[in-house]
C-alpha cells in the first residue's frame, strides 16, 4: 500500500524530495544542501518530511533501494541523496536535467 502511495507521488509530481523536515524548516544538514541547491535554480517541489511518519521513512529506502535519506527524484526517476545531487549540480547536469523536465510542461 505504502510503495503505491510512493509510486503516485513520485509520478505525479516532476520534482520530489523525501527529506528530514521540510523545505522550508530542514531537519538535517544533508536534506538542507539539497533544497538549498534545488531553491537556488528556482525549482518548484513537493517536500515529503519522512519524520511525520516512521514507515515512509523506511519504505522510501526499500523502494529506491538506496539507504539515506534525502533522496531526490526528477520526473519519476530516482537520482540520488545529498552527495549525488550536490555533484550533478557542481557539474552543471542537474541544470540541465531540470531543464529538459521543465521544458516539456
């Protein structure tokens, strides 16, 4: 049931973070680079806090397979956590990842 709500929010929305806290009050110093870098290309997202509710928090990691949270999703698909997203933005592919995402909306 969980992973079917995890799979709608995921397709439903082009950019989603399931992070500690949320966008506008992070928990964690990791989810806090992330909306940070995600604010500063003027990106819109839904900010899921796996705080609120013990069983997302696990089930977002069976179901991307991947063990920390946060972790950033871009129209369906799984990118990465903290390091990941901060590296493909210093390398300038996170830009261009959004772009492409946002330009067939």
């Amino acid at each position: 049931m969980i992973q079917k709500k995890i799979e709608e929010i995921i397709h439903n929305h082009p950019v989603v973070l399931f992070m500690k806290g949320t966008k506008d009050f992070p928990m964690c110093g990791f989810s806090s680079v992330v909306v940070t870098i995600l604010k500063r290309l003027d990106i819109d997202f839904l900010d899921i806090n796996v705080l609120d509710d013990p069983h997302m928090r696990q089930s977002i990691k069976d179901y991307s397979d991947w063990p920390t949270i946060p972790q950033l999703y871009i129209h369906g698909e799984f990118i990465g956590g903290c390091d990941i997203t901060k590296e493909l933005y210093e390398k300038g592919e996170l830009q261009k990842l959004l772009n492409i995402i946002y330009s067939h909306e």
